[in-house]
C-alpha cells in the first residue's frame, strides 16, 4: 500500500478540504515515531517490579534490540511533534481526529492497550494540571495516579487546544510544566524533585496539538521540538467548508460502507508497518547528500534542521515497499521535496512573522530597551514581560538590522540606559565610537 496516496484518496473521498499538504506530515511522524521505537526502545523506559508485571503491559514498540541511529554518539531521539497555528473553524480538530478520534480514526486500533495491537492513541484534556500531565509521589515516594505522558508512552496524543498545557504554568501549582514539556518531547525525559520524593521517568507520547493564533507561544525553545503547520482561512475556504458540509451530510450508507472498510484496512497497514521495522530492522540510516543539499539552504535555521532531516526519515519509513535488514537510504524524491518546500514556507510565515511585524512597525525607531520590551509584550507574547525579554534576545539581537547601545553615563544593574535601534546603523566617519541614530540610518 502506497499509505499516502491511500490517505489522500480517504481524505478525498470524505470531502476534507484544504489538507493536501498537511496530512502527510501527520503521515511522517507517525514514520518517525515508529523508528524512534525501533533506536530507543530496546531497553523499555517501564520496567517490570519486583513481580515481573510492566508499569505497561502491552506496547507495539517493545523489543530488546540495540539502538542503530547515534549521531554524536548518543542515541537520537526522532519522534516529529506538530503543532497547527489556525484561528477557529480552521479545520484543526478535523485533522487531529482524523488519526486519533475513538473507533474511526486512522491510528485508533481496538487492541491496543489490552493487547498491545497498535499505537495508544488519545485527545488530551481541555484542563490539566502538571500533576495530572507528568505525575506527582506520595509519602511512600511512589508515583501517584497515571500521568498523562507516563500513561501514553508509545502513544500519540493530541491536544485540540495546546494553550491547555501552556496556561497551566500561569497557575502556582503547575509553573514546571513547561520545563517538563520541554524534555519530555525532546528526549523523553521526565524527572523532579518533590519533597516527598522523586518523579523520575522515561516517555516516548508523540504529541500533536493546535492553537488559535492569539494563543500561539513557541518560545521557550518549544520552536525547536514541534514542526508548525500553517492553517489560513479566508472567504473561499469558508465557502468551501460549506460545499464540503453539504456532500457529507448527504453521503448514503452504499457510499460510507467502503470508507469504514478503508478505515479498518489502514488501521491495519499502520499496525503491520510497525511491527516488519521492529522485527526486521534496518542496519543503519544514510541520508542522501541532496537532502543534505536541502537542508544547507539559508532559509534553513540551524535549530531547525533536524526538524526537516526527521520529516524525511519518518517518510522513508514509510515508503510502499520496506526493506528491512539493510540500510534505511533517505533519499530526496520529488514527492519529498514538494513536501520539504511547503512545510518550510509554512515554518517562515509562521516564525518570521512577529519579526517581520516588529521589522516593518519599528523601523527607523530609537527606543530605551525597556519601551521595546513593552511593545513586545504587548503585541507578541500576550503581556508576559518575561517572555518578552526572552523573546527579543532569541529573536532580534541576532539580527544585523538591530542595534543595541548603552549609554555608559547611567549606572545601575541590570540594562539601565539601554538604547536600541532597528534599523540600518551607520558610523560617524568622523567618530567612529558613535553611532548615527534616526532618520539618516532608516534611509
């Protein structure tokens, strides 16, 4: 089975609208789920107790075979996160339901949990606490209750709103779980301190997530572990929504009844292809020197890299046919490319775009460092000062058109007397210690 071209016509034949170039990302992260197992889960994270019995009892990705992807002599760690940016009725959910719904969707199999017949797959809840996300431990220092990361390792879980886990480090009894979301979808490590003991584990959850665009907060460094999807809206969507509304509401039994069976037939295909990589796996991974071509571009981010290198593996992993017992060669296919230009167009408009915003309103403008963290906060990071400093250090002292001067008659800690300038700065050839502020450098 050709698993894109078969998604493709699904999606097709359902009426979706507007997810050619969004489904098979989903597709490639399941790819590069399914070899993160096969590199990082030869020694399960959940080891039995002293009884024999497995804090999980049944996982399709359990196998005892060592780890065959180590660049930089550590075992990489491949898993594709995504988040979708999109304001509502933008086809987010639809999407996220499309693979995880219960019964109907793509990677949903009944067995699952009980028999370890597939992936665990499940839509996250509209609140939590870090407590209920990563776990908590009680007087005896055992983990109490079944935290949500602990509970789906090996699992996809998604988010319709992923401001729900964001919005929690607002609150005094969750502030960590951002840290804890950090590691947990980087390398899989949960670990803290408490003052009855330790929550200290191991977790492989592939999570997938959406967010309206008031709610979108990447920083923090979770840029650098989810891959963003880009979802516009505009009058001819919408009206396209409507049609697409209109042909499923009005779809008979004679034209559903192959859709449930192509349903069960990928449920299927996802559950075989997981278990020929694990069973029989590759003897390496070697990618194609123009994907590496690729990826050298300059519209390429450095932090970023590894984003896009994972989407090809989670490809090629794949791919109709799967050899196993030989090397895993990532090439660069026409499909692919198409793929990797899209999804990087996406990744600009989205990540770029505050920059550009404070580019074209601020250019020209000398400002104290203080006024310019106000401005940040007010129109990027939704009032959090904090999140503004941090913001205007990962995103704009990098740049060339941005200039920072103090002025060295104010004394005081921290940036007292900070002036910056976006724009142009040129040298006073006259003085070269001083630099011409204004009008002059915006020209």
């Amino acid at each position: 089975m050709n698993i894109f071209k078969e998604v493709s016509e699904f999606c097709e034949a359902n009426h979706y609208v507007d997810v050619a170039d969004k489904v098979p990302i989903f597709l490639c992260s399941i790819g590069t789920h399914i070899f993160n197992g096969l590199n990082k889960c030869g020694l399960c994270p959940h080891i039995p107790d002293d009884k024999g019995n497995w804090a999980i009892d049944h996982c399709i990705l359990r196998h005892d075979k060592p780890p065959l992807y180590t660049p930089m002599s550590h075992v990489a760690d491949t898993r594709l996160h995504i988040i979708m940016k999109g304001i509502k009725g933008s086809g987010k959910s639809i999407l996220l339901h499309l693979f995880l719904a219960k019964n109907t969707g793509l990677l949903y199999h009944p067995n699952a949990h009980d028999l370890g017949l597939g992936f665990r797959t499940d839509m996250g809840p509209n609140s939590i606490t870090e407590a209920g996300m990563f776990g908590s431990v009680n007087e005896d220092k055992e983990i109490v209750g079944m935290p949500l990361a602990r509970e789906m390792c090996g699992g996809f879980l998604g988010f319709e709103e992923m401001s729900t886990l964001l919005d929690a480090a607002k609150k005094d009894h969750s502030t960590d779980i951002t840290n804890q979301l950090l590691t947990s979808t980087d390398n899989g490590r949960v670990k803290k301190v408490m003052k009855s003991g330790w929550v200290e584990y191991l977790t492989r959850f592939t999570v997938w997530g959406g967010t309206q665009p008031a709610r979108f907060d990447m920083e923090s460094g979770l840029d650098r572990r989810f891959f963003i999807i880009d979802i516009a809206m505009g009058e001819e969507k919408q009206r396209a929504y409507k049609e697409a509304q209109i042909k499923q509401s009005s779809m008979s039994a004679a034209d559903r009844l192959p859709l449930v069976d192509k349903t069960r037939e990928i449920q299927e295909w996802f559950v075989r292809r997981a278990t020929e990589v694990i069973s029989n796996p590759p003897t390496g991974v070697v990618f194609s020197e123009e994907l590496n071509d690729w990826i050298r571009k300059d519209t390429v981010h450095s932090h970023e890299a590894d984003l896009f290198r994972r989407l090809a593996l989670g490809y090629t992993v794949l791919q109709e046919k799967y050899m196993g017992g030989q090397a895993l060669i990532v090439n660069m296919t026409p499909f692919l490319r198409e793929l990797l230009d899209a999804s990087l167009i996406m990744r600009r408009k989205v990540m770029d775009g505050d920059v550009e915003l404070i580019k074209h309103n601020l250019w020209g403008e000398e400002m104290s460092r203080r006024d310019l963290n106000k401005y940040v906060a007010s129109a990027i990071t939704n009032r959090d000062y904090q999140a503004a400093k941090r913001w205007i250090d990962e995103n704009l002292s990098t740049k060339d058109w941005f200039t920072e001067n103090r002025d060295t008659s104010k004394k005081g800690s921290g940036r007292r007397g900070v002036k910056v300038f976006i724009g142009i700065s040129l040298v006073n050839p006259e003085n070269p210690q001083k630099i011409i502020w204004g009008e002059a450098s915006a020209k």
